[in-house]
C-alpha cells in the first residue's frame, strides 16, 4: 500500500498578524491535501506557528506583554486566516507546546549522542529578523549599517554556542539531491542550493545564550535552542515523534514541505542534514514558491501596502480569491497582486466561462427536459463532436499529473481550456433551437455539457470548495460521490435537479 500522504506549511512567526503570502504558502498545501484525499488518499496537512526565538521575543516586549501571553494572541489570528480561508488542516501546532519541547530535546539528545554536536563559541553576524547567521562576504553596508542580502540589519553577536557539524554534511547532501531528482522544486532553485553548499559549509550554531526565550538545552540550560532547529523540528512533533509507535509516525517522512523562496536553505540544507545525523529520514520533497508584490511594489510594513487576506475575502469573496492566486502566476515564480487582474480572472474565467456555462446548461435542463437529467449517451464516439468527449475524459489525469508536480496554474490551465471548448460547442451546437427540430439530439448535447460540468466541478474542488459545492448540488451529484474514482460512473438520466442560481459574482472596480 502506498504510504499515506504528508504535506506541511511553514509554521508562521507570531510577530505580526498574517499577510497575503501567509495565505498563499497554506492554500497551496491546502488544495493539494484535497486533491490527494479527493484521489482517496490517507492525508495528514499540518500548519502551525513558530513561537520561539528572539525576533518573538521582541515583538512581544515592543506590544509590553509577556512573550506567551502575546503568542497566545498572534497565534490565535493565523487560526481565525485558516478558519476562513477554508483550509483543511489536520493539526495546528504551536512551538511552545510541551509536546514540542519533548521531541525537540529528543532531536538533541540523539544528536549529541551521535557526537554531531560540540560547544563553542559563535563570533559573527546575525539577522534577528531573518533568525539568520550571515558570512561576511554575503553582507552590504549602506550609512554605517551592513544589511544580509534579505535587505534585514545584521548585528554582531558573541556568545558561547552549541555547533552542529554541518560541514561534515556537506558531500552527502550533494549526493542526496543527485539521487533524489525531485528534492529541491523548481529546478531552479536546486541549483541555488547546490550552488551555495559547494562555497562551502561551516559547522552551524544551534543554541543561544543572550536571551531566554526558547527552548532548553538538555542538560545545559543556559542555552535555548536556535529558533531554526525548534521550528524544523515541527514536522515530526506533529507526526508524533519521538513515539514511533504513534499512530501518525506513518506519515513521516513528508511527501511536500511547501515554503517560500526565503526560506530554502534551512529547509533543504539544515533539516535534512539534522534528520540524516540523528538517523531519521529526510523529507521527499520542498517546493520553494516566489513573492508577491503589490500592484508593481515590494509588500512592506514601512511602505503600508500589506494585503490583508481577510479584507480581500470580505471585498472580493473566498473562492475568486482562492482560484486567483494560483491561477496567475506559474507556482514558483514571483507574482504581483492587483485588482484589475484578480477582476479580469474573476468576471472572465469564473462569471463568464465557467458560471455561465452551468448557467446556461441547466436552465436549459429545467426548461426543454421538465427539469430531468437526460440520460447517458450510450455511445459518445458516435457523436458527431468527440472533441469535448476526449478532452473532459483525459482531464482529471491532466490535472493529476501538473498537481503532482505543484503546478497548480497549469492545472487551471487545462480545466479553463475545457471550459471554454464547452462554451464554445454550447454556442455552436445552440441547443435552445433544437427542441423543435431534433430534440433527441438536444438531450445529447445538454447531456454532454453535463457530463462536462460534473468534471469541472469535481477537480476544482480542492481550489473552491464552497463554490464546487454548490455547482454539484445544481448537477445533482449525491454527496458521496464526489471523488474522482466516481467520475467513472454516470449518473444516471431522470434524476430531478434544483433550479439553478448563479455561481459567482462579478467583480466591478471602481473606476
Ligand atoms: N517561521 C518561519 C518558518 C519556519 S518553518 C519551519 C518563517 N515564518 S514567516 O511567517 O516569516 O514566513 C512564512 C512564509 O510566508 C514563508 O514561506 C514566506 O516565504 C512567506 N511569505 C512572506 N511574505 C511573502 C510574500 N510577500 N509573498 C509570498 N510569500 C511570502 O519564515
């Protein structure tokens, strides 16, 4: 049996309320989750938030509060944004949980046991809000102050240290992404990386001991963990470790740890590595996507055009903004937001194509065939238009194959194309003149555009859940069929179906 299907988000800092690329990063891992349980797959998706470290800690003590106190407050808000986007998580794991201290001292305690870990000292820069150690030559100055290539401060810290041998790791990672093609997504990120670890890698500082928020060294609790290996080490708290008896241990290692570009190196250099050296499995796959700017703009907090998500649902509706923001830009690549291009997929691709097809089909249902599913064409081929036939049969497994490979625009991709074939065989076949002159054929046709719907709503569904829904409802498709196997059988003709109302709404900017 194949093993059941792992998907993570990163877990989200708690200095500040989410933003749109929050939103992003969970909704690819989301409609990937539904699309492995629509293929009826075991699925665990987790999601969460990173709690520890000293840029938490400072932002706790710039809103005057106790750092558990305020991350017991952000976090809550990354659960209203999971709430309302629709997101089907399974566990939402927060990094000051106990069961998250234990697995992260377990981590430790095998790693020192292993002898990959020694104490020193840490002399070097460091970007509190990157959490990042950075090399002298990878800095810039500007007015006296040396920024990382994130454009973060860096500053000079000096302090003992834990070290993870890291450098020992160094050959083994190559080889590791030699031999497993599809670790680093998109390809070029892979050789970003590689190129990174062949300029050489030190031993990594792996604890802190200039403030106290984090969690403990075993053994040595002048030291709390660097932030990084805590909030690595989510991904198989959350699958139960160190019990490998637990119920949820068959999910590791993960299938995808989607994360931003950002954040490539400590999930594709640091955790691997820290797995390999404790004698765990490394993860199968990290896809790296890009960042959105705002109407042509870098998203800043100094520059105030944040896009808060939960504003842009209010305004535009969940399901457009779902199917917007992967349907515009390749996964992987950086994108920018504007209203008039999330109006133009919404009011062309949504309302017009895809809501007027269904529209159109089943008012001509209720009208021309008292409101009863025609019955199944007993022989399609024979028709004489197979085009649309072919193309809604070869669909799903399209759609499969650019979902295994995380690209959802091309997934969209092909379901538009279809889509507006339908539109196009509606208008050509007219089938509002045929009731007089050739009704059989008119229920062929309107049984076809059917057979049709019933696949665009059946795949959309892990990008628009509620829309998806209420599109199988109008089709009369039970419930609990619903899956893609069940594509495979037609439903059958004569069954009533519910007048139809519209699916979405057009989205009118101001002018
Ligand atoms: N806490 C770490 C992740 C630890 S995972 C073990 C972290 N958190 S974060 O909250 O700063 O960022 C989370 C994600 O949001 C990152 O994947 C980042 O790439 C993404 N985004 C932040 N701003 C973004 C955009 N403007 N556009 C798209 N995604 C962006 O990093």
């Amino acid at each position: 049996m194949a093993k059941p299907y792992y998907v993570t988000t990163p877990i989200y800092y708690v200095n500040d309320k989410p933003h749109i690329g929050h939103a992003y990063t969970s909704l690819a891992t989301d409609v990937l989750a539904r699309w492995k349980r629509l293929e009826g797959q075991e699925v665990f998706f987790l999601t969460g938030t990173d709690e520890h470290g000293q840029k938490v800690e400072k932002a706790a003590q710039d809103a005057g509060m106790d750092p558990q106190e305020f991350t017991d407050r952000v976090s809550q808000s990354f659960r209203v944004l999971a709430d309302r986007m629709g997101f089907s998580h399974d566990d939402f794991i927060r990094t000051t949980e106990p069961r998250h201290k234990a697995a992260c001292q377990e981590l430790w305690r095998r790693l020192a046991a292993r002898d990959e870990i020694y104490l020193g000292a840490y002399e070097g820069w460091y970007a509190v809000r990157d959490e990042a150690f950075y090399g002298p030559d990878e800095l810039t100055e500007r007015d006296g102050v040396k920024y990382a290539p994130s454009g973060a401060p860096v500053a000079w810290v000096k302090e003992p240290s834990y070290f993870f041998r890291l450098s020992k790791w160094q050959d083994w990672l190559l080889q590791y992404y030699e031999d497993n093609r599809r670790f680093i997504a998109p390809e070029s990120r892979r050789n970003e990386v590689i190129s990174f670890i062949k300029g050489g890698l030190s031993d990594l500082s792996i604890s802190r001991t200039s403030f106290r928020w984090g969690i403990p060294v075993p053994g040595d609790a002048a030291h709390v963990m660097y932030v990084w290996l805590d909030a690595l080490t989510n991904y198989i708290t959350a699958a139960g470790f160190p019990d490998e008896g637990h119920p949820r241990w068959k999910f590791w290692p993960a299938d995808v740890h989607f994360v931003g570009k950002d954040i490539i190196r400590f999930h594709t250099i640091y955790w691997p590595a820290f797995l390999e050296a404790a004698g765990l499995a490394p993860p199968r796959r990290v896809f790296a996507h890009g960042w959105w700017t705002n109407e042509g703009q870098k998203i800043s907090k100094s520059l105030g055009n944040v896009i808060d998500p939960l504003a842009l649902i209010e305004e535009y509706g969940l399901d457009p903004v779902r199917y917007f923001l992967l349907r515009e830009v390749p996964f992987g690549n950086d994108g920018d937001f504007s209203r008039a291009a999330l109006a133009g997929r919404t009011n062309g691709e949504l309302a017009d194509a895809l809501g007027n097809l269904a529209n159109r089909t089943l008012s001509l249902i209720q009208r021309n065939c008292e409101g009863k599913l025609p019955a199944p064409l007993e022989n399609p081929h024979l028709m004489h238009d197979t085009t649309l036939h072919s193309g809604i049969s070869d669909l799903r497994e399209k759609v499969g194959k650019a979902l295994e490979d995380q690209q959802f625009h091309s997934a969209l991709e092909h379901i538009m194309f279809e889509v507006r074939y339908a539109n196009s065989y509606i208008t050509q076949m007219a089938p509002w003149a045929l009731k007089k002159t050739d009704p059989v054929l008119m229920s062929q046709v309107l049984r076809l555009l059917h057979d049709a719907l019933r696949v665009f709503g059946t795949v959309l569904q892990p990008f628009m859940p509620t829309t998806m829904d209420a599109l199988l409802d109008q089709l009369g498709v039970p419930k609990n069929q619903r899956q893609l196997a069940d594509l495979a059988t037609p439903l059958p003709g004569g069954i009533p179906l519910p007048p139809p109302s519209p699916l979405f709404r057009k989205i009118e900017l101001a002018a």
